[in-house]
C-alpha cells in the first residue's frame, strides 16, 4: 500500500478515471481522507455535468436562415424549360390552326374574349411583381452580408 | 456529442443535403449544434446583445464555408472553433481586457504537470466535509464556476458539461494539451475547496 496520501493530480484522475494502479487502489481503499477527496471530486463532477446549460432566447435558425444568401434551387431550369415548351406550342398551334381559330372566335363575343383576357393579364402582372419583389428581397440581403464580411 | 444527429443524419449526409441548397438541413444543423456555440458564447462574452449578434456571424460563416469542410473533425467541432476565434477576434478588436485573462499562461512549461503534482503535494489538504449537491448548492456551483477566471471556466463547461475530449477541445481552442490539462486542474481544484469553504460558512 502507499504510504503518503494521494497528490492532488491522483486523487483528480482516480475520482474520473479510476486506476489499474494496485498500490494507489488499496491506498485509497483503506483511507478515508483520499476516499472523501474523491467522492466529492465525482460529486462535483456529476453536478457540473447536470448543471443548467445556457440557451439563446431568440430561434437562431430563423434569425440565420432569413439572412442566407438565395440558395439556387436544384431545378431552376424545369420553369424555364416549361415556359419554352408552351411558347413553342402555342406558336404551333396558331401556325396550324390559325385560321380556324379566327373563324371560331368571330362565333364569340366580345365579352367573352374580355371575361378570359383581362384575368389572364392581370394574374401574369402580379405573378412579375412577385417574382421582382423577391428577387430585389434577396439582392439586398446578399449585398447587406458582402457587406458584414 | 454523437456524430449522429437526432435524426440519423451522419455529418457528411448533412453537409451534402445543406450544399444542394436545403435550408431545413441547414436549420437542422443550427439546431443540432446551437448548444456548444452557446456555452462559448455565454462563458467568452458578457453582452447579451453581442452574443446574438456573434452567434448570427458564426452561422453565416460556416454557412460561407461550408464546402471547404474536410471532415476532418466532427462538424460540431469545426463550428465550436469558428464559434470560440470569433469571439475572441470580437474581444480582441473590443480591446476588452477579457483577451488577457483568455490568453494567460499560454505558455506554460510542458513539464507542467509534473511541477503541478509536486505543488500539490505540498499543499495537499484534507477534504474537511463530504459535498453533496442539492438544489442550493447547485446554485452555490453555478456561483463558483462563474467565479473562475474565463478560461479555466470556459474548459471546466467544455470538459465536463460539453463532455468533450482534450483533442476536441485542443480542436476549438488551438491551446495545446498541457495548458488545457493545467488550466482543468486547477479549475477543479479551485471549484472544490471553494465549494467546501461555502460549506463552512453556512453552517456557522
Ligand atoms: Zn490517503
């Protein structure tokens, strides 16, 4: 057995790591001043770890995500591509049938032709406005964090 | 910390799923690793206020730099680094005079902890009380461990609470081992025998 107590350092190791060491073992087995030094380190230890962590007060994940950069969509090509495939199809269409088309529509009244035109105008309005305001949204903040860095 | 996230997501699946452009990963990994940027943040800076404003930038950077991570350490070591050399960039730009009580004994003697056992040995003292942590003395342990100089509180949190291993936290901090050792050694010395004269003093 060891005859002199257990340095500071040992009794640190021993209450977190134990010890192979027979001679510090039985020492510490037999003495009560070492046996107290460290139970009260792993009490100490055990309180630490089930001590109150800190935690922000604010969601960061939302303050973070509104300031990224726009991240590029994985099929930003697939509106493009639809908008195209329609382009050419209309076009197709009046290529083809376009003199029907003109005789069908004289059948139609005006007010028809305004029923369905003037939705259809308005709704791709707001449809470009949307799409500016948010690209200007997202310009600004890529500016603001080029800025920041 | 596992390298596992709540949702069985590995680093590396994460980081891929953030860099094809999902912000939800990326709200996940803020989720999954906030509470290591909050004990930095809360042990290295007083501000409330500037602490916000810090966690904010060191999203935004790791967001930035994220494709060059390697893997070569977890993710959620990575950030704590990015996390504790912004705050100590953000300290030292302040001027404050924390940066000097971070930065003490840098240099330690590498044959510290030799020095330390034989100092300890001098100054060995016997426990006078068994410590047992109720709720108050919970309190009276929070007391204490804000009590400590900065750094030696912020290792104490890391190592004990954080439950991280010397190389992770030789990882974020970029202080070599033995310092980090000594610093914990004393930290734990100091919190004991601080601890057991509170004890003291409330049973006069
Ligand atoms: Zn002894």
């Amino acid at each position: 057995m060891k005859l002199t107590h257990l340095s500071e350092q040992e009794i640190q190791r021993f209450a977190e790591l134990g010890s192979n060491n027979t001679e510090l073992n039985s020492h510490v087995a037999e003495c009560q001043d070492c046996q107290l030094s460290v139970e009260n380190y792993q009490s100490m230890f055990k309180a630490i770890e089930e001590a109150e962590v800190p935690i922000f007060d604010f969601d960061l994940a939302d303050l973070v995500l509104a300031q990224l950069p726009l991240a590029k969509p994985q099929y930003a090509w697939l509106p493009a591509l639809a908008a195209s495939l329609s382009v050419i199809f209309s076009a197709a269409l009046v290529f083809y049938y376009g003199s029907s088309i003109l005789e069908i529509s004289r059948g139609i009244s005006p007010i028809w032709i305004l029923i369905i035109v003037c939705p259809a105008v308005i709704i791709t309005a707001l449809q470009f406005f949307s799409v500016y305001q948010d690209y200007s949204k997202k310009f600004s903040i890529l500016n603001e964090h080029n800025l920041a860095t | 910390m596992s390298n596992q996230n709540a949702y069985s997501l590995t680093d590396q699946q994460l980081v891929s799923q953030i860099l094809a452009g999902d912000t939800k990963a990326y709200a996940l990994l803020i989720k999954n690793t906030q509470g290591l940027v909050a004990q930095l943040t809360f042990k290295m800076i007083a501000s409330p206020g500037d602490r916000k404003d810090l966690a904010q930038d060191v999203y935004l950077k790791v967001y930035k730099n994220l494709k060059s991570f390697k893997f070569q350490s977890k993710l959620s070591t990575w950030i704590g680094q990015i996390t504790y050399n912004t705050c100590l960039h953000y300290l030292e730009k302040k001027k404050l005079v924390l940066l000097d009580a971070f930065l003490e004994n840098d240099n330690e003697d590498p044959d510290v902890l030799e020095s330390l056992q034989i100092k300890s040995q001098d100054v060995y003292q016997n426990d006078t009380e068994k410590l047992v942590f109720s709720r108050e003395s919970a309190e009276i342990l929070k007391m204490e461990i804000e009590r400590l100089p900065p750094m030696q509180k912020l290792l104490i949190t890391l190592y004990h609470q954080e439950e991280l291993s010397y190389q992770e936290i030789v990882d974020i901090t970029g202080l070599p081992e033995g310092t980090i050792k000594s610093h914990l050694f004393r930290a734990r010395k100091t919190l004991k025998t601080n601890i057991l004269t509170n004890y003291k003093r409330e049973d006069l």
